[in-house]
C-alpha cells in the first residue's frame, strides 16, 4: 500500500521538495521485499515477494534513474531479475548499469553478477552452449579487470566450473 501511494506522490508531483525522499523509502520497501519479506493481502504473508521487488526497483529506475538511489536500485533489479530465474533480464540490466553509471562502486560488483548470472542459465539449460560460453566470457573479463579483488575467487570457479562442463 505505501508503495501504491508513493507511486501515485511521484506521478502527480514529481517536483516535490519530497521526492528524494520518498525514493529513499521506496527503495527501503524494495529492499525488504529483496530481502525475502513477502506481501500482504488481506493481511496475510501469501504475495511472493521478488515480483515486489522487481515491481518497486523499476519504478524507481524509471522515475529517479540519476538520484542517489538510481544505481543501487538498478543493481537490485538485477539481483531481483536473477533471483527469479529471469537470466537474461539480469544480464541486461547489470549491463545497463555499468553503461548508465561508469562510475558507480557497484560496477565491479555488477561485473562479477553478469557472470553468475550467465553461469545459472547455463546450468538451467543443459543444451544451451551460448550460455555456457556467455558465463566463461563474462567470468573471464571479470578475472582481467579486477584479478586481485575479494571476488576473483568466484570468477575463478565459475570459469573452472564451466571449462570442467566444456572438457
């Protein structure tokens, strides 16, 4: 429901001295539905909560994609997309974020997610070599541009685990 009204809020005065902050708090309730935290109806937990997510993170893309939650909410999307199954989607959008926000601290971060991301729709689609190879690729580019980071161990057995399937 505060979501509906912030929604509303932003389509009927998006020069609100307030905007800011209900963005903020919109990304606080997109969070918590990331987080697992379901919705009501009728108040009961019955409603999944990563299409929430999914929901509340692109709007906040669409109305503020240059405020100071524009890239985080970009990202969760992403993670929202990922968590889902929805790979491609993921991909897309982490991509999206490393060409609309260059300089954002989640761009490594993003990085590594299209990795991941690659790597489980190829293991959710046992015949398809492109993903396979899209992980692997994606993998690798994170290992050249970040070899010394605290992820790098990931990007590294994503890259065996995928040159084990290849073998």
């Amino acid at each position: 429901a505060a979501h509906k009204a912030y929604q509303a809020l932003i389509k009927s005065y998006p020069q609100s001295e307030r905007f800011e902050e209900v963005i903020e708090r919109e990304y606080q309730i997109g969070s918590m539905f990331l987080s697992g935290k379901k919705g009501k109806l009728l108040g009961l937990d019955i409603r999944p909560s990563l299409p929430l997510a999914v929901e509340v993170f692109q709007k906040i893309v669409e109305a503020a994609p240059y405020g100071a939650f524009g890239d985080k909410a970009q990202f969760n999307l992403g993670i929202a997309y990922q968590r889902s199954g929805r790979f491609d989607e993921a991909v897309e959008t982490f991509q999206g974020l490393i060409d609309q926000y260059p300089q954002s601290s989640l761009v490594q971060q993003a990085r590594l997610q299209m990795a991941e991301a690659a790597y489980a729709k190829s293991s959710n689609q046992t015949r398809d070599q492109g993903a396979l190879d899209e992980a692997a690729r994606q993998a690798k580019g994170y290992l050249k541009r970040y070899p010394g980071s605290e992820e790098a161990e990931k990007a590294a057995q994503i890259t065996q685990k995928v040159d084990e399937l290849n073998a």
